[in-house]
C-alpha cells in the first residue's frame, strides 16, 4: 500500500490502473488516492475477499448487498442507486484472487450465462463454439505446445456446449444451477481462466503493432516487450487484468464489454462506463439495449453487473 | 471432479515424458522421468554439473513431486541429497521464482522474474535451475550461510563446492 501522505489533486503515479488521478468530485476529491484505495481494501478485507474461503463466483446478489458495503461513503452509494436505476438489479461477486477478470468475463461466466439465456440458444452457441475453435491457430500460431492449451480448451468448449448436448456422464444440460456449480468449482475455473490467458497472450502476440505501444510495467510503468508482458502479466495466473488485456480478449472472443468504473473517477453520480466493442452474433440485449457482459470495477477487483 | 483433474496431470505428465525421452535435453544436461511406472506424479531428475562452474563434473539427483492439478500448480524440486547452493536450503528444495506462482512469493523474488504458468514444462523449469546453479540468485536466497559466504568469499564457496561433489561422487 502506497504512504498515505500523497495528497488529493497531486498527479497520480500510475494513473492507468487506477483512474483515480481524475477525480473531480468534491467529496472524493478530499480523499487522497491511497485513501480511496485504502477503503477499497478495507471493504474488501471485511467481505472476506482476500480470504480462499469465498466462493470463486457468487450467486445473484441484490444491490443493496453491494450498497451496504459503502455505509459512509455517500459518493459510492449514490453511484450504485444510479447503476440500479440504469437496470442493473444484481451483482455477482468473484474471488478477489488476480483472476476474477477473465473468470467472470467474457466468455469465462457472465459469457456463457449470456449464450444461455440467448433468445435462439442453438445458434448462440453454434457461434461461441465456431468463435472458440478460431482461437486454436491463434494459440499455435503464438508458439504455444498442443500439450499445454489443450485441455483447457476442451473443459471450456465442453462448458458451452453442455447447454446444447447433455453432458456424457451426467446427461444433463447446463443450467444455471450447473454453470455456477463448474464455475465454483476450482478445476474447472482454472482451467478455463488459464485457456482465457493463453489466448490473451497469443491475441497480443498475433497483432504485436496494435499493443506494443501500450505495454507497460503494472508496477514500475517502464514499457515492455511483447513476450516478457505477456509472460508476466497475462499468462501469469493471479496477475490481474488490464485494458490492454480486456482489449485483446474481447477482440479473441468477439464479445462486447462494458465495464462500469466505481473508483472514484468522474463526478456526479453517474458511473463512467467504458466499452470495449466487438461483433457478437444471437444474444439477447439487456434493458440498456446493449449485448455486451457488464462488469463492476473497483480499485483492483472485477465483479458481474446483471439486470 | 479431482478425478478428472489428476486424469489430465497424467495426461500432460505423459506427454513431457513423451518428449524428453523422444527429444533428450539440449547438450544431454539432464535426464528425467517417473521413478516407477505405476507413480508418473514423481520423477526423478539427473543434472549434470554445467561446465566451468564449480558444479561440473558432478551428477546432481533431484526429485519432482507434482501435484494433482498439475499443470495449473507447479511441482516441488528437491536435491537428494541437498546440495550447496545459496537457493537451495539445507534440506534440497529449490527455492527458484519459476516454481513460484505470482501470489505465493516466499522470497520477494524481484517482479519481473518469471514466474509459474501452465506454459512451463519440466524441461523449462530444469533448464532455469541449471543456470541458476552457474549464477545463483542472491536477491532471493534459501540458503543464507552460503549466500554470505559467496558474496564474502567466492574462492572458499567454490572450494567447497567441488569437496562436495567429489564427496557425491565418493572420490
């Protein structure tokens, strides 16, 4: 944790993994960076996040859980009331283990929930499964050994296909029930969080020219090299995700990202939003009329917005 | 599920002995494979002494224990018997930042080091471990006594290196 002496309105080191450095509104403008960070950890130290006790993915939590969490920051709260206003009813919570990025995005949970609950189920997930098996030249094409993403790969294509084909053993379609069983399950989970790096890594690989510009040290902010970053910080299980990350993976998956940004950043009580656009085929909109999976950021940690 | 999850440990464990017995190491530095047939989740691995150190010469005889959801966790590596080494502790673990997953950091191994991932492979791993034996890691020892004394003495460190593989080699 940073000294708390740094004061509001200095210029924020590391700008880009926090966002704070912008913060324009007068009852977060008093708080200094490593205080906002502070009542972050803090919540998140009282939630048990930082315990391995928590579940990797939660059920359907109402917002006022998420609410409670912010007794004495009014800011916060008001923000939340202005989520739920926008449709956004519910919130999942995930493990704050460095993987709840890929775990719960794009296609680890809230994208197979949302094939799901696509209006033509067949051919939502006849399109995530052609989606998925392009990844596979794209991972070889990185320099990646068969015998290390192939496994995963399979748990994953297995995961999504279960809601069309009853599953061999069981024969049981996925329900919801059943996606949050696999999810909560670490095997599982892992697997399909560590197929979701590899393919992170091999997306940047593949199209050095668009990322290499933006390629930095999480820590230090030094630019890096295409390969020692996505050694380190995209293959890396528990090293958490940034734009450049959620970038790549959504263009690999083809899936549309809105990430909803409660850190403090912006003023009034609307929550900044930022997209991450790509084409998706067959899934339903959500009230905001928008296909994308919608994820609640705070300092360090992603959890799942639902309506 | 922990079935399925070692079922495919062994598949990807058969796999890497598949391959290093097909392709062997660069410059035969090291063989390795399961001591049994009927255990692929531990190996036994034979380093050779990389050249001009003072190791050479030696056969170094490490054990791999991998665990049931290998590769999503990395494997264990231990010197039997121990060998000196300012990242080896007395018992023989290998204390090395790649068999080191980036939450669990017993050492403060410096960031940009590299760390575990499923991407690794026992050749990888054993290939680190043999150049950190030509340069040791002293930013993050196991091993302190032999730490200071290859900072403060490298001629005595080296000395006694080669005793103790003449010694292994019961010369």
């Amino acid at each position: 944790m940073e000294s708390n002496t740094q004061r509001s309105g200095e210029p924020a080191e590391q700008s880009q993994d926090t966002g704070l450095s912008g913060a324009k509104d007068p009852e977060l403008a008093k708080l200094s960076r490593a205080q906002l960070l502070e009542l972050n950890q803090k919540f998140l130290e009282e939630t048990g996040l930082e315990t391995r006790e928590r579940a990797l993915i939660s059920q359907r939590l109402p917002m006022t859980v998420l609410r409670g969490e912010y007794d004495g920051a009014p800011t916060f709260v008001r923000r939340i009331d202005w989520l739920e206003s926008k449709g956004y009813k519910t919130v999942r919570r995930s493990r704050g283990d460095g993987d709840c990025f890929y775990r719960c995005t794009s296609i680890a949970f809230a994208y197979v929930e949302k094939v799901l609950n696509a209006p033509d189920v067949a051919l939502a997930v006849a399109s995530a499964l052609s989606t998925l098996e392009a990844t596979l030249p794209l991972l070889k094409a990185a320099g990646f050994e068969p015998m290390v993403y192939e496994d995963f790969y399979e748990v994953f294509r297995s995961v999504i296909e279960q809601i069309v084909t009853p599953d061999a053993a069981t024969g049981e379609r996925l329900t919801p029930d059943i996606l949050l069983e696999a999810f909560q399950e670490p095997q599982a989970s892992n697997s399909i969080v560590v197929y979701l790096r590899l393919l992170t890594s091999a997306q940047i690989r593949a199209a050095e020219d668009d990322y290499s510009a933006f390629l930095f040290h999480p820590d230090t902010g030094e630019p890096m090299g295409v390969r020692e970053f996505c050694e380190s910080f995209v293959e890396a299980i528990g090293r958490e995700a940034d734009h450049v990350q959620i970038t790549a993976l959504a263009r690999a998956l083809k899936v549309n990202v809105r990430i909803a940004y409660l850190d403090g950043r912006g003023s009034g009580d609307a929550v900044e939003f930022v997209e991450f656009q790509n084409r998706i085929d067959g899934l339903e909109s959500d009230s905001s009329g928008s296909n994308a999976v919608v994820l609640l950021y705070r300092p360090g940690h992603y959890d799942i917005l639902e309506t | 599920m922990n079935k399925s999850s070692s079922a495919s440990a062994l598949r990807r464990l058969m796999t890497e002995y598949k391959q290093l017995t097909e392709g062997g190491s660069p410059d035969d530095m090291f063989t390795a494979g399961p001591i049994s047939e009927s255990d692929f989740f531990t190996w036994e691995a034979l380093i050779s002494g990389p050249k001009d150190t003072p190791f050479e010469g030696g056969i170094f005889v490490a054990k791999l224990t991998f665990p049931s959801d290998y590769p999503l966790s990395p494997f264990k590596m231990k010197f039997e018997p121990p060998i000196l080494h300012p990242n080896v502790y007395a018992d023989g673990n290998v204390c090395i930042s790649i068999l080191h997953t980036p939450g669990d950091d017993p050492t403060h191994y410096e960031a940009a080091s590299e760390r575990w991932s499923p991407v690794q492979s026992v050749e990888k791993v054993i290939l680190s471990v043999i150049s950190m034996l030509a340069e040791p890691n002293l930013e993050s020892g196991a091993n302190i006594d032999c730490c200071k004394l290859y900072r403060d003495n490298k001629p005595e460190y080296e000395r006694r290196v080669r005793a103790m593989v003449r010694e292994q080699l019961g010369l």
